[in-house]
C-alpha cells in the first residue's frame, strides 16, 4: 500500500485530487492498456484503475523494486 500512495504522490504531481486529468498518468495509462484509455473522465478511470487492479499491483511492485535498485546505486 505504502508504494501505490508513494507512486502516486509522485506521479499526480499537480493533479492530486484529479489524477485523471494528469497527462503522465493518461499517458501511462494509454500505453499500459491501449487505445480504451485515452482521455478518461473520472468514473472511467477508476473503473479502469478498479478493473486492472491486479495488473497495477503488479507495475507497483515492479516500480518499488527499480526505486529501490537506484537507491542502491546512489
């Protein structure tokens, strides 16, 4: 839990309470899922976000794991 709100924190810079409208989550979306995300309103992308769950759990882990790896390295 601690790395979805880390992530998100950082990607929803300027868009926190309207992560839909962040260009970098559309765009991240977009690429993750296709052409179906493109430019979701709200309910949409909770409903993608909610949907696509396990799949975003599985990014999230991913995401932490390359953080901490640059950790590391510095």
């Amino acid at each position: 839990m601690f790395h979805a709100l880390r992530y998100y924190w950082v990607a929803a810079s300027g868009y926190r309470l309207c992560p839909w409208k962040s260009p970098y989550l559309r765009w991240r979306l977009e690429t993750f899922l296709g052409p179906e995300a493109a430019n979701p309103g709200a309910g949409k992308f909770f409903g993608i976000c909610w949907r696509e769950r396990t799949r975003l759990r599985s990014f999230l882990a991913w995401a932490a794991e390359r953080e901490s790896a640059q950790r590391q390295r510095s």
